[in-house]
C-alpha cells in the first residue's frame, strides 16, 4: 500500500520540472511485460529536475529507483513502493561530431547502434538488436564480451549519490562483464561521449547482419522476455548449462525456460513475476546441483521484499555495499540513488 501517494506526487511535481504519475502499471515498461504499479513514477525534463526528485526521496524516506528500456528488469506482481524515475526530454540529446558522439542516458540503444552504422562509424555494431536504453547499457556494459559497450566510452557525465555532477572517464568507470561503477557506485549516467572509429558503412552493415542473423537463430524474440536471466559463469555458458540440466521447456504459469535458449525465461501470455522467479529458483537448484555452479542472475528485480533469502544471495554480497542498479538489493530504503536502470 502506498501511504499518502497523491499528497507526495503533487508535493513532488512542485518542486520538480517534469511530469508525475500515481499507480502507473509498469508492466508496460518492461520488456518482460510483467509487473504491478509505481506508487509514484516521475518523468524529471532534466537534471537538476533529477537532482530534485531524488533529493526529495531522500528527504521523504522513499526509495528511488531508475528505469531505462526495462529490458533487464522483472517487477513484483504487487509494483514497487516509492519514486520510480524516467529520464525526460533533456536526456535524449544525440550529437555526432566527426568519429564522436555525445548520447544523452534515455537514448533509445537501437537508435544509437543504427545511426552510428549509417554514419560509417565502427565500434557499436555488435550491440544491434540490443533493447533499452544508453543508460541502462552503460550501466550493464551490455554487448558481448569482446565488443561492449564500455570499449567505446571516451568519458560519462554523471550524478553521484551525494547528487553532485561530475565526469569520469572510461578508466573510473571500471567497466567489467556486465558490471560498471554505475553499479558498484551507484552513479547515474547523464550523458556519454563515445569515441568510435570511421568505416565503409556496407561493412558494418553486413556484420550488423551476421549478429542480428544469430540472435534470430539463438534467442526468443518472438516472445516478451527479459534477456538473458543469469549472467554467464567463468569460462562457460548459462544457457549451455541449464540445457544440460535439462530445464527447457519448464512452466510456471506462463513462464517457460525457451526451448529456444535455456537462458531465457518467456513470458508466453499472462506470466507473474512469482512464476518467473520460481523458476530461477529452479534453474538456479539445478544448475548448482548437477554442475556446482551457482549462476548469479542478470536481471535485477524490482519490488520483491525477501531479496536476501534469494538461493544466489550470498555469492551477490560484496558486488556493492551501497546498493545497485534496478534494485538487486531489495527496495529497504538506502541511498535513493543507488538503483538504477
Ligand atoms: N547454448 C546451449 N543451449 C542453449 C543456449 C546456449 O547449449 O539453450 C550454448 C550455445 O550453443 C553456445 C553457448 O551456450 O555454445 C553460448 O550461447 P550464445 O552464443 O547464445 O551466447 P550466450 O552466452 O548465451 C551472450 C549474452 C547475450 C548476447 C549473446 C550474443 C550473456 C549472459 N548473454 O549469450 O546477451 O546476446 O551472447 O551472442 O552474456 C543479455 O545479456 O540479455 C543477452 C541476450
């Protein structure tokens, strides 16, 4: 229950310049589409309508939490107690200037990917077909392993937990297999100057091609989902190893491991959060079980109160001591800038 929801949005949406909701299903935000209401979600036009809202979470007690493409995200059934925050209109600049672009966080990623490669600049083909948005891929270092997109990060605007702006460059952002200081130090991306290299744009065209090619061929995109579930352990593959577990095809409700790729958890019509974590559970027993592999998941989890009862828990501990993106560690109040996504 949201206590005095509708004093504290219209108190919000005084101080901050932007738009405020009450009780807006997140579901449709999500690319899982799964999830129950923001008590308040807030649309904040720039940064210091940013700062605001954040400073005003903190003086109210109310956890804050950033939401990029939602592609990485599974939300409770219930919703999410607290201020939920949408990156507004100053936040999708997109600027080239020679082999550099200057990409604000709410960026749509497929936009950026798709007008490097038709402006004939190399560096982020490999993330083609990726969902969300700059911010929430800077913060995931999303892409594959050889190609992310920490490798073409020249510097990123950012906003600390003390809310102060600052710039760090790709060294001080720590960049790691889907892991960043955005997490580790819960920081919010603003804007990021990324450096890539000119090509013929035929070529990076083509090699776009070959990654859609196999992402169609590997992967369940006819079906909501959210990506890949859990991360991928040293040296091997989550899904190779749930396959081996032989989980494909498992249902909760409507969620199913696909049959297409292990790592993948498809929401085939009306799936539940619960049903979705229910069968991480699963995968997560089974994989320990057969393979003494624990998989750490990938997608954070927002809403959910008993976080730190969850089987992968403890091999999390220690990622960050602050707090992290999307909510992993549970919403029990914390630094309000501390999840983000
Ligand atoms: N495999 C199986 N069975 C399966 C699925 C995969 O045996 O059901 C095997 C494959 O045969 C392959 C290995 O596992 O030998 C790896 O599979 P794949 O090439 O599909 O790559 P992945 O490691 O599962 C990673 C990223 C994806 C990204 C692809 C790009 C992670 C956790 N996943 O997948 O990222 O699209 O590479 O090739 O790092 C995401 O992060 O949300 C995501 C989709």
């Amino acid at each position: 229950m949201c206590m005095d929801t509708s004093q504290m949005a219209t108190a919000l949406s005084k101080i901050m310049r932007g738009n405020v909701f009450t009780g807006e299903p997140l579901a449709t935000y999500t690319t899982m589409k799964i999830g129950g209401p923001a008590c308040i979600l807030a649309v904040p036009a720039d940064i210091v309508a940013l700062q605001n809202a954040l400073r005003f979470a903190a003086e109210n007690g109310l956890a804050a939490y950033l939401l990029g493409g939602g592609s990485n995200l599974l939300v409770w059934d219930s919703g999410v107690e607290g201020l939920v925050l949408r990156l507004g209109e100053a936040f999708l600049r997109l600027d080239f200037q020679g082999n550099r672009v200057v990409a604000g966080a709410a960026v749509p990623l497929p936009r950026l990917v798709a007008e490097s490669i038709h402006r004939g600049l190399e560096g982020l083909e490999a993330l083609v077909g990726i969902p969300g948005t700059v911010g929430g891929a800077l913060a995931m270092n999303a892409g594959p392993r050889e190609a992310d997109i920490g490798s073409c990060v020249h510097r990123v605007k950012v906003i600390g937990p003390d809310l102060s702006e600052g710039v760090l460059s790709r060294e001080e952002l720590s960049f790691g297999y889907r892991s960043s200081a955005f997490q580790a130090r819960a920081l919010i991306a603003v804007e990021a100057e990324i450096e890539l290299q000119e090509a013929d744009p035929a070529e990076l065209r083509a090699r776009a091609g070959t990654f859609i090619e196999h992402r169609r061929r590997t992967q369940p995109l006819e079906h909501p989902s959210a990506g890949s579930i859990f991360k991928n352990p040293p040296g091997d593959a989550a899904g190779r190893l749930i396959d081996l577990a032989g989980l494909k095809g498992l249902r909760r409700g409507d969620a199913v491991v696909s049959e297409k790729h292990a790592n993948f958890i498809v929401n085939l019509r009306r799936a539940r959060a619960e049903d979705v974590l229910n069968l991480m559970i699963e995968m997560h027993a089974r994989v320990l079980k057969q393979f003494s592999v624990s998989l750490e998941p990938e997608i954070k989890i927002w809403g959910y109160d008993e976080t730190d009862s969850l089987p992968w828990a403890t091999s999390c501990q220690g990622e960050n001591p602050r707090g992290v993106l999307d909510g992993e560690n549970s919403d029990k109040g914390g630094d309000p800038a501390s999840r983000l996504g």
